[in-house]
C-alpha cells in the first residue's frame, strides 16, 4: 500500500521533522510526502481554494481520501489500523492523508474525502500533527502484523 501525505507548510529542520522522519522511517508501506505553500496569498477564502485544489491534486486517481480536520471523527488506534487494513484489503492502493493549512481545509476537501479524522478535539500545529499522523501509520502497521509495539 501506497501512503500519500500532502500538507500546507513546508517543514524546516527541527524537532518536529526529525520525529516525523523517524516513525516514517519505521513504516514498510510507501510513504510520500508533497507540501505545498500559500503563504503569498493574502485573501483567506483565495488561499484556501487554491490550497484544497493543489491538496486533491496530489492526491493520485482512486486514492482514499482522508482529510485531517479538528472537526472529523476521533478514532482509537486499533479502529484506525482496522481501516487501514480493510482498505488495503480491498484493493485499495493508496491511501492520501490531507493536512491543511492554519485556517482549515476548504470546504472541497471535506466534500471529497472519505473520511475526515481528527487527533481530539484540540488544534495541532501542522508539523505536529505531521509527526502524529506517522507515528499512528507505524502503530497501525504494528497493529495489523500484531508486533508488540501496540500494547493495549
């Protein structure tokens, strides 16, 4: 399976990219992140159009949608990995992880996705929620081929 994260902000060395490298590092699914900048464009409603259309677009054909939103659904960690495993399944090749930019996802994005999830009820900082999103792909995998690393 096929892991597509497309985020708004480019991440600079630090902390926050070092973890996010780290738990990519550990997962055995293809992973490939593709950010994308705004930052030039002032108007809000203008910047979160072009940033949903640039977010979809990299997303390739027949990819499972998954917009990461403050407003989608909280998962556990075993209902995650549960998902993952039956897409992967069914076929599914790719699965495109979307992170938005500081004022959400454009409403496009939330229209085409398959499914919005959410890390709680709190806002995140992007490069943070980066570093999640990877550290709950290796916990899935970890889940799924049973490897201790989940302990619940």
């Amino acid at each position: 399976m096929k892991i597509v994260i497309a985020a708004i902000g480019k991440a600079k060395s630090g902390p926050e990219r070092a973890l996010y490298e780290d738990y990519v590092s550990r997962v055995p699914w293809t992973v490939q992140l593709k950010e994308f900048d705004f930052k030039s464009e002032r108007d809000t409603a203008k910047r979160r159009t072009k940033e949903a259309a640039a977010l979809l677009g990299a997303a390739p054909d027949g990819s499972v949608i998954v917009a990461l939103d403050e407003r989608g659904k909280v998962e556990s960690s075993e209902k995650f990995a549960a998902r993952l495993g039956a897409w992967r399944d069914q076929g599914r090749r790719t699965v495109a992880f979307l992170i938005g930019g500081a004022d959400g996802h454009g409403e496009a994005v939330r229209k085409r996705a398959d499914l919005c999830l959410a890390f709680g009820p709190m806002t995140w900082p992007h490069m943070l929620a980066r570093a999640m999103l990877a550290e709950q792909l290796f916990r899935a995998h970890s889940i799924l081929t049973g490897h201790p690393y989940h302990r619940a």
